[in-house]
C-alpha cells in the first residue's frame, strides 16, 4: 500500500558451486497482484537489463538500466493473467521482485552460520485435503486420459503448518537438509504482511545466456534409502520402466515444442536424454533441452512461451492447466511457480517445487506427482511423501506430532547414515529453565561415549545458553515447551522447538507383540534408530504399546518408563529387560522410591497401579486395555 515502508532480500544458490548470489536493497520493487498490464510491464523491464558484470562469465556487458539485476519470484498462477483465456484460478500476489544492484557472493555456510541454532516449532502440520479426495482426483486424471483429454497432468495437493519462527532460520535448516542445486529464497515485508518463500528445488526452468536458452524438466521419481542395493535396483528401474520414461518423454516433447516457438529454426536440440540425479531422499530423472531464441524477443515473450514449465502441468498443456484447475479446487500460489534473477544477458530461473510459502506465521509445502494412465493412487502418493522427507527430519517432524497427516513412514527416515543420540528436554520461562539438564547431558555425553561420537559438551552447553536466554524473552508464560537436542555423527548439534500441551488424563496401554529384543543396544540410549524401531510399532486401540522381549519380560512403552505397583512397593523393569536409563526412573531409584525387578504381562494385570514416567511429560496414570478373547 502507497506509504508503507517495503523490504525485500532475494537468495539463490549458483548451481556450480555451493556459493548463494545475494540481494539486498533495492532499487525498486515490484509487487504485481492481478493486474495483467502490470505483470506484462515488470517482465518487460527485465530485457532493459545488462549487467555490468556477468556474474558466471565475468564479461562485461553495457545496460540501458546499468548495474542492475532483476531477482525474484514469479507465482503458478501467473499464467491465468499471461493468458487470460485459461480456465485457471489466480491467486495473489502472481510476481514479487526488485531491481538490484550487483549481488554479493556468499559461500552457503557463511551465510546460513548466521541462522544456526534452535528451529521454532513448525506446528499444526496437516493434509489440505483427505487422503480419499486425493486418490479420487488421482482415478478422475486417469479417466479423462482414457478419455483422451489429456496424456499426463501433474496433480497437487497442499500441506499446511504454522510457524511463527524467522523464515530464514528455517530456510537453512531446509537446505541443510536437502542442498539443491537451485535453491532460493525471498524475503518480502511490507506494513503487516510478512512473506517468505523457501524453495529447495533440484529442477532448473531455463538458463539464459546472451541468447542460448537451456531447459531441464525434471520427471521420473524413485524413492531412496540409503541402502546400496536397494538404491542400484531403484535407479535401473528408473532407466528402465516404460512408465517413467513415457513420462519423461512427453514433458520434454513438450518443452521442444514451447522452445520452437521462440528459437531460431533447427536449433532446438536434446541432450542427457533420462539422465538420473542422485537427491538426499530420491532419484529423479531430468533430459536437457537446449536452444538459441530468435533475435529481439523480450522477457515476456519467453514467460508467455514457457510458462509455466510443463514437468508441473502435463500434456497437452493446455487442457493440463483446467483440469488441474478443476481438481485442486484453487490456485497453487508461488508453488511450481519460478523463483531466480536476470541481468538482461544472463538468467537463472527455477521450477517452484519442494518450495514453502509462508505468509504471516501460516505455511504451505505442497507436493505432487505426474499422473499417467498406470498410476496407482496409493503408489503416487506415496512418491510424494518421499519428496517430503527432508521437511520432515528437517523440522523433526516425528509420527506422534502428525497424527494429522496421516502420513506413511518413509524408509528413507532411517537410514544409517542418519544416525543421531538425542535427549528431550523440558524448559518453562521464569525461574525454572530446563529441568534435569544435568542428568540428561550426563547421559547423552555416556550415549556418546558407547557410539563413538565426537561430543563437546562445552559447545553444547553454550548452545543451550543461548537457547534459555531467547527462551526467556520469547516464551509466553510457564508455558513449557520440548526442547528436542540431537547429536549428529559428525558431532555437530541441531536443536529442534516444540510447544507442548499439558494433559493429565490417563494414558491407555496395550500389550506389543513385536519383541523389544533386550540383546539390541540401541534400546538403552535415546537413538535415531531406537525411535524408528517403536515408531513402526503403532498401538491399535490405545494411546501407546507396552513393549514385551523374547523373555516375555515387560520394557517400556515408545516414549514411557513403566512402574507397577505389586505388592506393596513399586517397581520397574531393569536395563538388561532392554529398556532406556530414563532421567526420572535414575532420579526415584536413587531416592530409593522405586525398586528394579523384571515384571511380565501377568505382574501387570494384577497391578494395582500402572505409572508410567517421562522427564518432559512427567508422571501419568496407565489404564491396560486388552481385547477379549
């Protein structure tokens, strides 16, 4: 609004290294809602530019606007106002950018160092949409291309979350994460609106120099888990299934025929035809199409040509667009949109995918798949919880906090190379601060110490320093919150935030019957591969599982130390049962107000009380629920 003071920082990673190109200050900014004159006139403005210096090739160049570059990020529905007849929804804004002068080259740990340390909770993380409307849009594709409306349509859907943290703290969690070749980040605040887009995206839309134009789209997925073989067998079926080279070969059909309508005759080629690309939690297989524009085209004439990039649409394109239209229900924002910048001589813009919007605390990373006639509904939306992964581990997203979203454990969670010790620590505001600090530290330093990591207990008490004294300015109330620490192999630390809820009903039990093998080490230290061995153990009709070993002997619940009361005393299983050194079990032993002692599933159904016992959650009442025979 007219007045109102505007900021708007741009960031985006040079492919060939691991430099980010960054934006600050500019000259001008644009802010483009759904006037369709306005979006034409920025993107008109771009082919004014020349830069005095080309970033890549560090030739010079004169300008009509000298020294300047555009950078910024161009939205899905854009192309409603590019091309008016479409039956396609816009929503806003379509384009948010500035004119920059030259950017300044950063290495992506000098300039994420700045945002290291604890992540705000990202909280409220849910499906838009139900899984059952999911498939039915999926079998709605699939019949329209038995129709022969369409060939292939790439189908979308949202997943919504709030985060009320510094967007840019969580953008380098992200990229830490997942560090693609193409990611970018803008900033954007004006008045009360606080705009954020977070894109990790691997796929490149179009590369420009002088008036050589390459493209990339990006189509054919397979999951990836870290295991050798099984990643071998999941890139030669890449190269081999019919299904994923059909679709790849349809989009780059394609984009040769949205190429040719802008380049010089004959020069429109193919190259790395189904190349696969090794991604931290999938492979993915591009093909690259290059050509060389026609002399005198503008900025608006390779947008009006090209977008949006046909890997995220489908084909015919078109008749893409509506029907996707017609079966997301809305616009997708700046998702599969574009993200990059342009002097006039050089351009690197790229597709909007793996890409978080963030609009005053409320998010959206929406996920999608190219959906052929031999889709299977649930195999597609599996593929796209892969393509979620690294915002899952990134935000520490775990399946007691998504209960919501109903999703299904990706084997890519666990992999070796993943390995952590973490400890969950409870912090409230005012006097208080953590609570048993000492007692876990001591024990993730022991967990350590067993493992083989490199572990400074100095560094992570200074971490933690810092924490408290953000905490204490910030945290509303005694409210407490989840303070989840992890130790990397490499010893470096991530700290993840939690608000937790306070609850004082019982917990509901039942009886496990996948053995907590006592022989297992990972049982007795909080791991990453602890928690995906009880993750994979879900309790039916209860709120959790009472763990059994192969000596019949009762554990622990996934997140519980267990005490019965039999007898007249209190007592827990012992740690060779294979159950975690609990801080509050450590603490009552010591107090000498509970006794070790192996219990079996009959000792718990003539208990006469059932406590179970966590450091963050505190100490609540277990009622055992079993069905009848």
């Amino acid at each position: 609004m007219p007045g109102q003071e505007e900021n708007l920082s741009f960031w985006m990673r040079d492919e060939a290294s691991d430099d980010f190109l960054v934006f600050r200050n500019p000259q001008r900014i644009f802010y483009v809602t759904d006037d369709r004159s306005e979006l034409l006139q920025a993107l008109d403005i771009l082919h004014s530019l020349h830069s005095v210096k080309d970033p890549d090739s560090g030739r010079s160049h004169q300008s009509a606007i000298s020294g300047r570059y555009f950078a910024g990020a161009v939205a899905y529905d854009a192309c409603k106002l590019l091309d008016p007849s479409l039956n396609a929804a816009a929503t806003e804004p379509v384009l948010v950018g500035g004119l920059f002068d030259e950017p300044q080259r950063l290495s992506s740990a000098k300039l994420l160092s700045v945002y290291e340390g604890p992540l705000w909770p990202v909280r409220s993380i849910r499906l838009e949409r139900s899984r059952r409307a999911i498939y039915d849009s999926i079998e709605a594709i699939r019949e329209k291309i038995r129709a022969g409306s369409v060939y292939q349509a790439n189908y979308t859907f949202p997943v919504l979350f709030s985060y009320d943290g510094d967007p840019a703290a969580l953008f380098a969690c992200l990229y830490k994460e997942q560090p693609a070749a193409f990611a970018s980040a803008l900033f954007y605040r004006r008045g009360d609106l606080n705009l954020a887009l977070l894109s990790l995206s691997p796929e490149l839309f179009f590369r420009l120099s002088d008036r050589d134009i390459q493209c990339r789209p990006m189509k054919g997925t397979a999951p990836r888990t870290g295991d050798s073989a099984t990643d071998r067998h999941a890139v030669a079926y890449l190269k081999s299934s019919d299904k994923e080279r059909a679709e790849n070969a349809m989009i780059v059909d394609l984009i040769r025929n949205d190429l040719g309508r802008i380049c010089e005759f004959g020069s429109v080629e193919v190259n790395d035809l189904f190349r696969v690309h090794e991604l931290p939690t999938v492979f993915q297989m591009t093909t690259d199409v290059k050509g060389r524009l026609k002399d005198g085209l503008s900025q608006s004439d390779i947008f009006r040509s090209l977008f949006p990039c046909g890997s995220v649409t489908g084909a015919p394109k078109r008749a893409a667009i509506e029907l996707l239209h017609a079966l997301e229900g809305k616009g997708r924002g700046f998702y599969t949109g574009t993200l990059g910048w342009t002097n006039g001589a050089s351009s690197r813009w790229n597709v909007a995918i793996r890409t978080a919007q963030i609009v005053n605390g409320e998010g959206s990373i929406s996920i999608g798949s190219g959906i052929t006639y031999d889709s299977d509904p649930r195999a597609e939306f599996r593929e796209c919880l892969g393509k979620l992964a690294f915002f899952r581990r990134a935000v520490g997203l775990r399946s007691e906090d998504d209960s919501d979203l109903d999703l299904i454990d990706s084997p890519s969670d666990d992999r070796s190379g993943d390995f952590y010790l973490y400890e969950t620590i409870l912090f409230r505001a005012g006097s208080h601060g953590y609570w048993m600090l000492e007692s876990h530290l001591r024990r993730l330093h022991r967990s350590a110490r067993y493992f083989g990591l490199p572990c400074s207990m100095v560094r992570i008490r200074r971490q933690l320093k810092r924490l408290e004294y953000l905490l204490q300015r910030v945290a509303s109330g005694n409210k407490p919150i989840r303070v989840h620490l992890r130790l990397l192999r490499s010893g470096r630390i991530k700290i993840i935030l939690h608000e937790l809820k306070d609850s004082k009903r019982n917990v509901t039990i039942e009886f496990c019957r996948a053995p907590a093998l006592s022989v297992l080490p990972f049982l007795n230290h909080k791991t990453s591969t602890g928690r995906a061995f009880y993750e994979r153990h879900k309790a039916g009709a209860a709120d959790d599982c009472l763990f059994i070993n192969e000596r019949d002997e009762i554990t622990e619940t996934s997140i519980y130390t267990v005490f019965c009361f039999i007898d007249g005393r209190w007592i827990t299983p012992p740690l060779r049962s294979g159950v975690l050194g609990g801080v509050m079990r450590e603490r009552l032993l010591e107090r000498g107000r509970i006794v070790e002692a192996c219990i079996t599933a009959d000792d718990v159904r003539r208990a006469s009380a059932i406590v179970l016992a966590n450091s963050v959650r505190g100490l609540r009442r277990a009622v055992l629920i079993e069905k009848a025979d």
